[in-house]
C-alpha cells in the first residue's frame, strides 16, 4: 500500500466487514489491515460509488448520507485533521 508521502507499507490481510449504522447495514469488502497504519482509514469514492451514498463535508464534521432517502447514516467529527 502506497501512503501519501510515497512510503510503501505492507498489507498482512484483507477481508470484509460489516459497518452497521441506525438506518441499514453496509457490507465493506477488501478491508486491508496495514499495521503499521493506527488510525481507521475509509476510501470516499468506494463508499459513494459502490454503496449508493454520499458524503458530505463541513468544517468540523461529515456525514455518510443514503443517496435514495438522504438519511445520515454515519456521522463522523475531525480528529487531528482527519474526519
């Protein structure tokens, strides 16, 4: 896996999951598990454009929203310049 400043990180596995919010279920698969990566990273265009939503930013915040009902699915907060 190629990180932002070119480095070149190793993958020790991949898979699926289940990311379960109030309105429905999402099916994430090929998770990759880079241990040397501590914080929990979620590709946008896989999510908007496999799962059928949208993710809409705003200065301190960001929500996951359903792209048929508008309904947030998942909110997220910055953290240490990362939503």
């Amino acid at each position: 896996l190629t990180v932002g400043n070119g480095e070149k990180l190793k993958i020790l596995a991949s898979g699926s999951t289940i990311l379960n919010t109030n309105q429905k279920r999402l099916n994430l698969h090929e998770m990759l598990y880079v241990s040397e990566i501590t914080k929990n990273l979620l590709s946008v265009s896989k999510l908007t454009t496999e799962k059928n939503n949208f993710v809409e930013f705003h200065s301190n915040h960001c929500f996951v929203k359903d792209k048929v009902t508008w309904r947030v699915l998942v909110q997220g907060t910055i953290n240490d310049g990362l939503y």
